[in-house]
C-alpha cells in the first residue's frame, strides 16, 4: 500500500477549498486532519 504525506493531505485540501487545516491526531500510520473551509459557520 502506498501511503501519502501529511503535506500531500493538506495540499488537497486546499485546493477543495478548505483555507486551513491541521494534523489532528497521529498513532504509528494512522492519522487525522482537521479541516475549515473557507465561509464556513463557526
């Protein structure tokens, strides 16, 4: 299985919209991103 970076992630996500987003959690190869976009309510 071919994993992607972190960086790869949050590039994608940016290019959907999204104006920030941060790596939320990370156990060994697993991780989770949080993500706002751009207009969203809080």
């Amino acid at each position: 299985m071919l994993t992607d970076s972190v960086e790869t992630h949050k590039s994608r996500l940016r290019k959907a919209g999204f104006e920030h987003s941060e790596l939320w959690f990370q156990c060994f190869n697993f991780g989770s991103l949080v993500a706002l976009k751009a207009g969203a309510a809080a």
